[in-house]
C-alpha cells in the first residue's frame, strides 16, 4: 500500500532534493533513573506550518515542521517545497523517560520556534531562531537555505532553562499518562500534566530569556 501511494505523485521542484534524510542524534540526560512498572504509551506524530507559510517568497513559505515520538525519542524533521533546508532533521532523545501522548507542541513567536516536550518524568523546551530571523532579508531566492535546526546540538539542553523534572507533589498519585503544552503572552511555558488517577499538574518555566526556575502552579485529584 505505502509503495502504491509513493507513486502515485511527483514532487516538481527547480534543485536537488536529498532523498535520504540523515538525522543528527541528541542526548538529553538529566540523570533520571526508569520508572518501574514500564509503561508504555503508543506513538504519535504531527505537524506544525508557519503562520505565513502561504505567503508567497517569504523565508517561511511553503515551510513546515514534521515530527514523531517513539519510546523516549522526538524525531523533528523540517521541509520546504520551495527550497532544500540543511541539516533539517534531528532526533532528540531522553535517557530513562518516555514520551507522553500529546506531549509535543509547537509554536512561533516573533523571534524563536519554540518546541515543548513532556515526558513521564520530565518537562523540555527547545527555542530555536525564527527563519525571520536568521535570514534578513523578507523575500528568499536561495536554492538552499539553513533550518531551524541547524545549531540545536550546541544548545545545553540539560540547562535549566531547557529542561526540568516533574515534581512529586502531595496528592499526586502515579507518573503522568497524557499532556498538553503551551507559550503563555509573557513567554512562560506551561505543561498541563494529567494522572491516570486523575490529578493534574501545571508546571511552568519561566521566559527563556530570564532567572528562574520551574514552578508548579496547580496540583490536584480528581
């Protein structure tokens, strides 16, 4: 069936397009031990556009971002129509957790893309350049240009304002089973984490670009 699908269309494009996408691996240890009793949750995947992907020759058109959770691991793919993006594929994995359901979200601000991760046992965040940013000028030409992706090996993403762990709170029974994320106006990421026995708690980390560490916001059973 998948063989039948891949030709049943073309892809016409005006440059060379590698057919072989080669992901970079990245490691994010916190120094978490594995939970007992093994859970495990199904795979998910999704996708994010730009919110000016349909506007003709901008840095961001016809641009999007592909990812997919398997186990411990986010791999995050990025792709244009228009141009061919280097170094626009990772694979970013977390020592001894386990990706929830719904646990990746994906949004831009004026200046980053911001991806947010919730695993069993821990909180992520990535903040990458906006193309805007890291290409001047507001119409792009260029047959190849740089992803977003192309520096996240230098980031320290076992820095607090990366990464946090999930707190045991009082009333809280069992590591997380789904999640929701989300960029609040003033640049906080909140994580919705949600129990199998029915508590829910918020954990927030402040802006990225600010002291501080993470907090917990709410934490109740239901």
């Amino acid at each position: 069936m998948a063989a039948a699908l891949q030709r049943s269309f073309i892809e016409i494009c005006g440059f060379e397009r590698e057919t072989l996408q080669r992901f970079r691996e990245v490691t994010v240890n916190l120094g978490l031990s594995p939970l007992p009793g093994g859970v495990k949750f199904p795979d998910s995947a999704g996708a994010f556009h730009y919110e000016d992907s349909s506007k003709l020759l901008s840095v961001t058109s016809n641009r999007f971002i592909h990812w997919s959770t398997s186990g411990d691991t986010v791999q995050l793919l990025e792709q244009s129509l228009d141009t061919n993006l280097l170094n626009n594929a990772v694979k970013v994995k977390f020592s001894h957790c386990t990706v929830l359901p719904g646990g990746v979200t994906i949004q831009e601000t004026l200046n980053n893309v911001v991806i947010l991760i919730s695993t069993n046992q821990s909180v992520h965040r990535l903040v990458l350049p906006h193309p805007t940013r890291m290409y001047r000028s507001e119409l792009v030409t260029e047959l190849h240009m740089q992803s977003v992706f192309s520096d996240v090996g230098k980031l320290s993403l076992q820095d607090p304002s990366h990464s946090a762990v999930i707190p045991t709170a009082v009333g809280q029974t069992g590591s997380p089973s789904t999640s929701a994320a989300w960029l609040s106006q003033a640049g906080e990421a909140h994580y919705a984490l949600a129990s199998p026995a029915g508590g829910i708690m918020v954990v927030t980390l402040p802006p990225h670009d600010t002291q501080g560490s993470e907090k917990v916001i709410s934490s109740h059973a239901g």
